[in-house]
C-alpha cells in the first residue's frame, strides 16, 4: 500500500474517532460542531503535527454555549423530511 493509500485509509478510519467524540459530547450535554475546509496545512505546521508523521483531516469545536448571547439558541430547528433523504430497501 503506497503512503497516500495508508493516508487516505487513516483518514477514513479516523472518522470513527471523530463520530464517536460527537456522540459523547451529546452524551454530556456538551455542544460539538465537526468541521472540514479549514486550511490543514497551516493547522498541521501550528501544532507541528509533521514532527509526529501526522496530518490534519477535521476539527472538532467543543464547549457550552452562552444561552444568554445566542441568538440561535432558541429558533426553530428546520429538519427536512425523511422521506428526502432516507432510502428504504425492502
């Protein structure tokens, strides 16, 4: 396996980290927003993540929110139908 297959099968496998970490967080009542198209070299030379033979594949932002200054916090959540976007197999 070249080294951009074992990347890119990392990258793949560590979203199983990734969804799990969303989920605890969930778990704890504790807010976490998954995020990807943030600029991974600049990330990478920040925490010198080369140093380890690491690379960046998404971020996650975890913490509270201040209910107080959120002006999202209570609107209305708009989910799209089911139907939209689940596929069914019989």
């Amino acid at each position: 396996m070249s080294q951009e297959q074992q990347f890119s099968h990392a990258a793949r496998q560590a979203y199983i980290g990734f969804g799990l970490a969303l989920v605890a967080a969930a778990e704890q009542k504790i807010d976490a927003t998954p995020m990807e198209g943030f600029n991974n070299e600049q990330l990478d030379a920040l925490l010198e993540l080369n140093k380890l033979g690491l690379k960046s594949v998404s971020i996650i932002a975890i913490g509270y929110r201040d209910e107080a200054h959120d002006w999202l916090v209570n609107m209305k959540k708009v989910r799209p139908l089911q139907e939209d976007f689940i596929i069914k197999f019989n």
